[in-house]
C-alpha cells in the first residue's frame, strides 16, 4: 500500500519518493533482491537497501523505520528522463506488488 508519493523537478533532475509499507523484513530483504535482479545490469549498491546507477540517473530503495507490524520503505528515483522515471517508478511498485500478493499468504 503506497502511503506517499511525491514528484518533483529540481534543475535538471525529476525526482520520484514514494513510502510503501511492507509487511515485515522477509519481505523487504525479498523485495530488495527481486529489484537488484531486475537490474543486474546496471552498477549496484547494496550497503544499506539498495542504489542503482543507470545512465541518466539512479535509484535507491531503503528502509526507513521497522517495527513488528510492517516495514516503511522509501523509493527514491532521480532521472533526467521524465518519462523512464515514470515507466522505473512503476517498475518497481510492481515488483513490491508481486511480493506481497505472492509470500503474505
């Protein structure tokens, strides 16, 4: 469930924040490796979340609170592309989607 979302223009870079709520830390920590492998391609960083560099841009997936009920996570995407930073948003929401309709039951 999206709690937030947030888009932004900051000279010449789109911004896109969005907090989703994640059932618990299985689910993230699965979440995070779903993403980085639909981006393996691309420069990564999975020191705390995960950061991703693509070419006009990058994004970054982190958790920023925990506790035993869920687990609130930021998506962070900055791209000069507005349209890639749209059809990358979505990407990735739907990949939080898949997780939790199929490993929450």
């Amino acid at each position: 469930m999206t709690k937030e979302l947030n888009i932004t223009y900051k000279n010449p870079y789109h911004e896109w924040v969005q907090l989703e709520s994640i059932m618990n830390k299985k689910l993230y920590l699965k979440f995070i490796n779903w993403t980085s492998g639909e981006f393996d391609l691309f420069l990564q960083e999975e020191l705390n979340g995960l950061k991703v560099y693509f070419p006009s841009g990058n994004f970054s997936i982190s958790s920023i609170s925990e506790n035993r009920r869920d687990v609130l996570v930021e998506i962070k995407i900055i791209s000069k592309d507005l349209n890639y930073m749209n059809t990358l948003g979505n990407r990735i929401t739907d990949i939080c989607r898949q997780i939790e309709n199929s490993f929450s039951k």
